[in-house]
C-alpha cells in the first residue's frame, strides 16, 4: 500500500465498476477509508441492485483496506446526501469526492424522447451537483478538500449522445464555478475526461486511437485528490487520461474579436463578420467528415 491519501477520507460514485471501481480501489491502496457509492444499474440506468457496491466494499476489505457501501441514486438530492452523510458518520470528515457514476441512451437529436434525456442529464449532471452540493458545505467548513466531476471528450460535441454531451459540458462548467465559488475557502475542484476500457466505451461505434485502463485514470485521480496536487494549487483544470496520454485542455476564451463604430445591423454584420471575426473550426466536425468518407470508401473509420 501506498500513503499517497493516508489519513483522507474520499467518496466515490459510480464505484461499483470500470472506473470508479479503479478510482475506489485505487484511493483505498494509497490510505484512504473510501465511501463506495454505486446504484448498481444497467448501462442504460435500469434494474439497481446494492450488491454491486457491497462487492466492491468487501475487495477493498480483503486488499486490507476501509470502505462503507452506499447504494443510492446520486441523481436524487437525497441520495447526493447520503454520500457526503455516510462518510462523515463512519469517518468524521470529508477530503474528497469524485463524482464517476453514469449511464448512456443514445439516441439521434431529432428521435430522442424526453425519457432519453432526462436521466442521462440527472445522472451525470446532477448527479455531479447532488455530491458537489452536500460535500462542498462540509469543505468550506473545514477550509479544505477536493471535488473531481467526470466529463468526456465528447463534451465537444456528440453525434448520437447529445443528451449525454450536454450534460458533460455542464460537468466542465460546474466544475469550473466550484472551483471559482470555493476558492477562498480553500478548496479545488477538477474535471476528467478518460478514455477506458470498461463497459461504457465497448459500445463506441468506431476504433478509438488512444485508450486506456480504468487504473490509468485511478492513478490521475488520486494524485488530484492528494496534497501534491493541491501544493501545485490545481484547480478548475479539465485532463484527458488515455492510457499513456494525459493532456490538458484550454480554459475557454474568446478567440477573434473584431470592432466597428456605430449600431449593428444584420446587413452591417453579414458585410463585417465574414472577413473580421470569422468562425473557429470544428474539430470534431472535420473528423466526421474524413470517417464518413472513410465509410464511403469501406474502410472502418478511426477515431483520432
Ligand atoms: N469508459 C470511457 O472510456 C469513458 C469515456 C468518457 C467518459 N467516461 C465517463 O467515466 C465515468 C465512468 O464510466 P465507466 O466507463 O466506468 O462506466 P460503467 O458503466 O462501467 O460504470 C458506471 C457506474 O455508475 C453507476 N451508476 C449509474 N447511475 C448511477 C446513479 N444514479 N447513482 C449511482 N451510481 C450510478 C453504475 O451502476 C455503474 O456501476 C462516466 O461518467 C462516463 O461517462 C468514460
């Protein structure tokens, strides 16, 4: 065992598989008394069992570790609660949450029902904000602690995931005001989007060029949970981990601006625009572009 998070006190959503089972068991080697938290449901969010989190509580156990099970909903105000509650009830205090649980309905835009997106977007969004809330009240009372949410590249965009992108979009922005909102109290809040083999990512429609173990992301979350990490003062940052790759993205900015006197009107913009400020391309669209002629041309499309 390690001692990189002796003494912490960390909980962990969606910790009963792929990677929040990794960050758990992870977090539990390097010293922390971990809170395993996992509804226990089908990819899609169905059919909850709490055994997946008690199994996950007995493998720290027999490694020679300390867990407790939570098998709430983290989409539930309540059950976001009963995370940070537990932790402090078996442990005494709060040092980190890490916030991984989540589900997938895919759908196209112009087919998805309200039943598709309503779930996706209270799992990984509020289900993020539910822990963030409770944990973050325990934070700012004791001056410390770290808050890690779980985004996704395809925050930039997804073709039959928008339910899913948008609520990985909002991950990033949540992330980015905790990190602003608890500042002086200090606390740091970070975002992570992993590439994994779990469960989740066998359901990729395409070969993605750089993947990983759910154990790579572990080691990156733990680090962001330990003193090293907050010595280094890391806060409202965003990193891909995929497998031998860890990459951070750009705080969001504005990239071209241009200025004319005088009120705007849509004929003043549509002659000034253009030439001026322009637009930005859209990776993601570039690369659809080259799959769907990747496709045209029958070879498989590869993601980069
Ligand atoms: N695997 C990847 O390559 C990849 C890529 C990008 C982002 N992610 C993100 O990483 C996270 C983990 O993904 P994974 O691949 O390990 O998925 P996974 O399906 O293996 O595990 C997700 C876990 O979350 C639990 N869960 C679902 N809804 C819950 C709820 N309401 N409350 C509590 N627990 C709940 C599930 O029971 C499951 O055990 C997700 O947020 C996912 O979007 C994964």
């Amino acid at each position: 065992m390690g001692n990189f998070l002796a003494g912490k006190v960390v909980a962990v959503t969606g910790a009963g598989r792929g990677i929040g089972r990794a960050v758990a068991l992870g977090a539990a080697a390097e010293g922390a008394r971990v809170v395993v938290n996992d509804y226990g449901v089908s990819i899609d969010g169905a059919s909850p069992t709490s055994e997946i989190a008690e199994g996950i509580v007995k493998e720290i156990e027999a490694a020679g570790g300390e867990a407790v099970a939570v098998a709430d909903d983290v989409s539930t105000m309540a059950g976001g609660q009963r995370v940070v509650d537990v932790a402090l009830s078996s442990y005494g205090r709060l040092d980190g949450v890490v916030c991984v649980a989540g589900i997938l309905r895919e759908r196209m835009l112009f087919n998805m029902s309200e039943e598709e997106w309503d779930p996706v977007v209270a799992t990984h969004l509020k289900g993020t904000f539910t822990v963030f809330r409770a944990a973050s009240a325990v934070m700012r009372q004791q001056r410390a602690g770290t808050l890690i949410g779980f985004t996704s590249g395809n925050h930039q965009g997804s073709v039959s995931q928008p339910n899913y992108s948008a609520a990985k979009g909002g991950i990033i922005s949540l992330v980015r005001s905790a990190a602003l909102g608890l500042h002086k109290y200090g606390v740091t809040a970070n975002a992570v989007a992993p590439v994994a083999r779990t469960r989740m990512s066998a359901n990729v429609p395409m070969e993605l060029a750089e993947i990983g173990e759910p154990e790579d992301v572990a080691a990156l979350v733990v680090y962001l949970l330990s003193d090293r990490a907050k010595e280094e003062r890391i806060t409202g940052q965003v990193y891909t981990v995929a497998g031998p790759k860890i990459a951070v993205w750009a705080q969001p900015r504005e990239l071209r601006a241009a200025y004319a006197s005088g009120g705007w009107t849509p004929e003043g913009i549509a002659e000034f625009l253009p030439g001026s400020v322009g637009v930005d391309p859209m990776p993601m669209l570039l690369q659809l572009e080259r799959m769907e002629e990747a496709a045209r041309d029958g070879s498989r499309p590869n993601a980069q």
